[in-house]
C-alpha cells in the first residue's frame, strides 16, 4: 500500500500519516489536502525519515483528499525548512508556511474577472462615484482590490459596472511576465568594479555554495557591481533572488533594475493585492519569475531553479524577524545558498561585525570596494559639540547646522536631516497636573503626530485624536510637547526658513509605493530643499544635489544601550552619511552630540572604521557577545500578569546548570506590557561550542503552562525590549 507522512501545516500537531489512494500521485514536497477530525488540513509530503512520528497501522490509515496543482516543494527547500525550524526552536510548520505564503497560488491555475473603467460617464454622478471614477483612472482589478484603493463600498463599484462605467475583463491570473534582458543597458565598469563582478559572474557560473562578503563604501557601485551576477544567472537561464530590508528601498531599486535589465524585476511583499501575490509566487514555483526582489519573506518561497542570492544593505536589523517564527534572513539566506549550491553575495558599506567576523575567518570571501564610483568623493565629516553650540531654546538646531542648510539654499542644493524618531514630540505632559500620555495596552508614552492631529503607540497601533485639554485635571492649554521627532524639526526648519521646501520622510508619510515614487522624484527633481527624515532615508536613496546630512541627535540610538547600541549608531551614521556628495558636488556631514568624546563619534569623525570595529571587536569578546559567544531569549507572556511572572519563575527553576551555558532572569521585559501582555524575559549567554538549542528544547519541551501564556525563543536575539 502507498502511504506518505505529512508535515500537517498545524503547528500545534505532530507529523500525520495517510493513505495515498491509487488516482494520486504524491512525492516528497507534494502539498496535499488531508483529512483531520471532521475538517481537512493542508500538508506537505514529506520523507518519513527525516520526520519521526509514530507509526499508524495501515489498517487505520485515511486517505489524502487531493493533490493540490502545484510544484512540489523542491528538495533543498524542504532541508531549509528543517533547518530553520531547529537552529530557531521554531515549529516545522510555522516555517513551511512561510513557503505556502499565497493560499490563492495553492488552488491552480485559472482566470479571475477584474474591472476597469470604461470611458462611458454615469448618469448620474454622486459624490462617492466622482471619487471613484477619479481614483480608478488606469486601474485593474478585482472589486474587492478596487474598493480599497478608491475607498468606497463595493456596492458603489457594482453600480457603476451595471450601468457599463466599468467593465469585466478576464485575465489568465499567472500569466508569464515580460523577459528580462541581461545585455539591455550594460554599464562600463570601472577596473576595481570589474574585479569585483567577475568573482561573482565566475561564481554564478560554478553552481556551487560561495558566500560573498560585499564591503563597498557608499556609492562605490555595489548595485552595479552585483547586477552583472544577474545578467549571469538570467544568461544561463537561472533565478535570483535580491533582499532588500524594506519596501520604501524597492521604489528606487525597481527603476535602477529596469534601466538595466529593460523590465522591472517580480515584486514580493507583504502588502500587495492578492493577485499579485498569487502571479508572482507560481512564477516563483514554475520558474517563470526570473527576479524576485522582497522583503524577508521572499526568503521562503519555492524558486525552482534558484541561482544567485543577493542580499543588500544586509547589515540591517530589519532582516531580523521578532515575532513568529524569530529568524534572520541574513544567515538563512547563506543557508539557502549552501543547501541550493549558489552563491549569496552580502552587500553593505557597514557590514555587522558577525559578517566581517565570519571573512576574516575565511568562511566568506571579502570583496572589496573602498572608494566611490567616478568623481564622488567621501563626504567631509564634522562634529557639532552641543555643549558649546546651544541651540536657542526650545530648538534643536545649532547655529553651525543653521549655517549650512542657508549655504545650501542659496546654492540651490539639498540637505537632509537625520533624526530617528517619527512624529512631533515622544512625551506629552500636562504643565498643570504633571499627568503623562501613555498608552493602555503597553509600557510606552504616546508620541503626538501632528501632521495626522494624533497621539499614537509606536508599538501597538492605539491612537486617540490630540487632545486640547488634560483629561486628568481638565485644564485647557496646558499640554507640552516634550523632545523633538522629525515633525517638529521640519516646524523648525520652517520657522527659520519660511520659503524652503520641506519634505518629512518616514513610513508614516511613505506609506505606500505611490507617495515613495513621489518623494523620489520630487527629490531628483530639486522640488525638494530639506529633506527631515528618521532611518528610512539614511539608506539606498542617491540626490545628486544632496550635499549637506545634518545628524541632529548623534547620541539618540545609545540610549538605553543593548549589546549592538554602538554598532548600530555607527551604521546608521555612516548610512546617512553616504547620502551627501555622491555625485560630483562635494558633501559634508554635521554630526550633533553631547558626547563628541564617544567611541562611536570618534571613529566617525576621524574616518577611522577599523579603529570602531576593533574596539568594539575587543568589546565583545570580552562580554561573550556574538560573534564570540552567543546569546538566546526567552519570552515569556501573558494577559495576566501573576501568570507571566509565575510561569517565568518556574522556566528560571528549572535552567539547566552547565558550564557552557549562564542563564540571567527571569526579569520583568523593558517594554513590560505590549499589546496587553505582561512580559517576562530570561537571557541566556552561551560558549560557542555548547548545544545551545538543544539545551533550551530540553528545558522547555517537558514544561507545561497555564492555556494563556505564551513562550518565544529569540536565537541571536537583536531586540532585548
Ligand atoms: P552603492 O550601492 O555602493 O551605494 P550605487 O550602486 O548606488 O552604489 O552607485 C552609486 C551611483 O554611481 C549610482 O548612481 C550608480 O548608478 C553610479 N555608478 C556606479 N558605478 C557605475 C558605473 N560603472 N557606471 C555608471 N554609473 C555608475
Ligand atoms: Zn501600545
């Protein structure tokens, strides 16, 4: 008889097995509909062997419903699947659903129905169809999709079909998208860029596991440099894969790859419409989708004939996933370059001092870009010392600051001010009776958004409308504003100079593709004067009339110090530095701080990152920190408090007591409510050598806990809140 064992996408069962009924034909990686109790499960077939459970008497065997019209999930896949699974004590299935991630996909091929307008106007026109018929001028899409993006009910959508303002058209829902062209606009590539593209072309032609360390300052051609292993892999017909930390980044990388490659590359995330998603992840499976550019998620999804990895800016945190299953897509994505054969090329100009760690170890090779492309020259960098340069009060700009944005309006270049912190003041205060605005689900104030008249928690979404009066003590005019975010220094910046255009750049006000389209163009254009924006803009962005970076609060990112406070600072910094003078104009950086003393600033002003690296190089080993110890969390939480707390003491009782391995906590989380849970953490700092996962399964598996908390292992956690 045929049986299969299936890894049931349920993460709460254990591996099932069934009967394959003689009209099916199942091999390892099928995905499958089973049944289970009276409901049906999805499942992958998988090798029995590599998937202990128990074994069920033929005789009791069900058999599977259907074989769903999809490629199986291809072998070196599945080895990823299990790997991540047990480096991050992660469920098996909470991972495999990562590659499932379009249930749409999953139900084969077709066609669906979209609309569109027509031309033909109303009879009669109400306000909601005026709006409609303007915010659907060249769309297509299901109702549902259409709704959304106009904002009105779908019903006022039907209306207008049935009266032919909108018509029906039938697509073939997976249909292939245009060829890329690796010889469409083939750059000159300077001889060090050269160097560079060859030992990735040479690479990409080998078929073999390479992992790449690219370290090129900022605007050394990186992008270039890697689009030749693209043209490589799409010349031997092979897919790639580039990540990039956020979407804000995708904008401007799909117009650099289409004046490249001719198309734009297959755009995963996830934020898009449904059918979009559907289409690119069976061209995913089929092969069709020769380059996917996404977000972590693209990490998981089943490339058929996968060639190179790229992964850029990869030194940033946002690779980092903190809930869920709690992986980082940097080191899987070099996972998945091992178990597919490929080379991974990790691309920064401020590596994480793992990466650099794991080159000089020679595990990966260092490829090298130390000076910028053409006639750009490194940005001069300067340090502004707070203590002497007092901006005037209530402000936060000091004279030196001021000095230069006015150079650069008269000139008529651009400046950019760093500051990472959204919104127009974090605390709000009532002068009268001293009450604070904190948030009811989390341990947090709540920032105040002017621009949206909101205060809203940056960690669980609550807003109320800003209030005009103390809700404590009732008086009227007497909330303050306390500290500054982005909003409040563009109120600055408007104050001073009234007739510059100012433009506050934050996910807040990039929230969609469109806006980030907007502001590029508006950028590259010169419509734009001051550019005041948190993280989202210290990276990826090239203005050539971008000549003055103003950091305003150097010292922000050191505060309430975890392991990587200082090398974050540092990278963030450095980014945001690389903004100015990348073209031919020459670029200058003005870094504000109370602490111009600080190793960090030191090194950033004196140019000197190897000096930075090797302190903190020296820092680490010292601690036992990553990369020469390693560190894992666990979180434990719930809605009722004396649940957490008891259910962390008794994960504290039971710590394993080994020499390898020291085990701090529990104690209660920094953030010690989120989202209306209480928190609880415990930290563990591990030798290289111990069994660490292992260790924390057989400490964790046997214990039992009250139906409401829940427990989250954080494998080389980034965030210690
Ligand atoms: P990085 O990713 O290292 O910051 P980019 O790849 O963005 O650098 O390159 C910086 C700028 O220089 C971009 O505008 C890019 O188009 C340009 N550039 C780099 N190398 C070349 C080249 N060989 N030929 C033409 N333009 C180049
Ligand atoms: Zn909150």
């Amino acid at each position: 008889m045929n049986r299969v064992r299936l890894l049931v996408l349920n993460a709460a069962l254990g591996p099932l097995d069934y009967r394959v009924p003689d009209d099916l034909h199942v091999e390892p990686g099928s995905v499958v509909v089973a049944p289970l109790g009276p409901r049906q499960v999805l499942g992958i077939a998988w090798e029995s062997e590599r998937l202990p459970g128990t074994e069920v008497p033929d005789a009791r065997l069900r058999p599977i419903l259907d074989v769903l019209p999809v490629p199986p999930l291809p072998a070196p896949l599945r080895r990823l699947i299990e790997w991540t699974a047990d480096y991050y004590c992660a469920a098996m299935a909470s991972v495999a659903r990562m590659s499932l991630s379009s249930s749409a996909a999953l139900r084969g091929g077709g066609t669906i129905t979209e609309y569109r307008l027509t031309g033909v106007m109303p009879s009669r026109l109400t306000p909601q169809r005026d709006a409609a018929i303007s915010a659907l001028d060249g769309e297509q899409g299901t109702i549902r999709e259409l709704a959304d993006l106009a904002g009105v009910s779908e019903a006022v959508l039907r209306g207008l079909v049935n009266t032919g303002v909108m018509e029906p058209v039938v697509v073939d829902i997976d249909r292939a998208y245009p060829p890329a062209d690796p010889d469409h606009a083939v750059p000159t590539l300077s001889d060090l860029q050269t160097g560079a593209a060859d030992r990735f072309v040479d690479a990409v032609k080998a078929r073999k596991f390479a992992p790449f360390l690219l370290d090129g300052v900022t605007g050394s051609g990186k992008t270039e440099t890697y689009f030749e292993a693209v043209a490589e892999a799409l010349r031997m017909g092979r897919q790639v894969l580039v990540l990039l930390p956020e979407i804000a980044l995708t904008e401007n990388f799909l117009k650099r790859f289409e004046s490249r490659f001719g198309v734009p590359p297959v755009v995963w995330h996830s934020s898009q419409k449904q059918s979009e998603r559907r289409r690119a992840w069976r061209q995913v499976a089929e092969g069709g989708a020769q380059v996917v550019v996404g977000a972590r998620s693209a990490l998981f999804l089943p490339y058929a004939n996968l060639g190179l990895i790229i992964v850029d800016e990869a030194h940033e945190v946002s690779f980092k996933q903190d809930d869920g299953v709690r992986y980082n897509a940097r080191d899987v994505a070099v996972m998945r370059g091992r178990f597919e054969q490929i080379p991974v090329v990790l691309a920064s100009a401020t590596p994480a001092l793992e990466s650099l760690q794991m080159a000089e170890a020679g595990i990966y090779e260092k490829v090298d870009l130390p000076s910028r492309f053409g006639e750009a020259s490194l940005p001069e960098i300067a340090v502004v010392d707070l203590r002497e340069q007092v901006p005037p009060r209530g402000r936060w700009l000091a004279p030196p600051l001021v000095a230069g944005i006015e150079e650069r309006l008269e000139r008529g270049e651009q400046s950019l001010l760093f500051l990472n912190r959204r919104g127009y003041a974090p605390l709000t205060l009532c002068r009268n009776c001293g009450f604070r605005f904190q948030c009811p689900n989390c341990s947090a104030w709540l920032v105040e958004h002017r621009l949206s008249k909101r205060l809203a928690c940056h960690h669980c979404g609550h807003e109320v409308p800003s209030p005009s009066q103390c809700p404590e003590c009732g008086e009227a005019d007497c909330l303050t504003a306390c500290g500054p975010g982005v909003e409040r220094i563009a109120d600055e910046v408007a104050q001073i100079f009234p007739d510059a255009r100012t433009a506050v750049v934050t996910s807040d006000t990039l929230s969609n593709p469109e806006k980030i389209a907007a502001f590029v163009d508006a950028a590259e254009s010169g419509a734009i004067d001051v550019i005041v924006g948190t993280q989202l803009v210290t990276k990826g962005y090239h203005f050539p009339e971008l000549t003055l970076v103003g950091v305003v609060d150097a010292d922000l990112g050191l505060e309430g110090g975890d392991l990587r406070a200082a090398e974050r600072s540092y990278q963030q910094i450095a980014q945001v530095a690389g903004r100015a003078g990348r073209a031919s104009k020459p670029g200058e950086v003005l870094i504000q701080t109370r602490h111009p003393d600080a190793a960090v600033i030191a090194a950033l002003a004196a140019g000197d990152r190897d000096a930075f690296y090797a302190a903190e190089t020296d820092a680490r080993r010292h601690a036992g920190a990553p990369p020469f110890g390693r560190w894992a969390a666990i979180i434990v939480s719930s809605e009722d408090e004396a649940e957490a707390r008891e259910a962390a003491q008794n994960i504290g009782r039971a710590a394993p007591r080994l020499d390898d391995l020291a085990v701090f906590g529990p104690a209660p989380a920094p953030l010690s409510l989120l989202r209306g849970r209480y928190r609880y953490r415990l930290l563990i700092n591990a030798r290289r050598s111990a069994a660490l996962q292992q260790t924390i399964r057989e400490w964790l598996d046997p214990m039992e806990f009250a139906p409401g908390v829940r427990i989250g292992v954080d494998i080389d956690p980034y965030s210690f809140v």
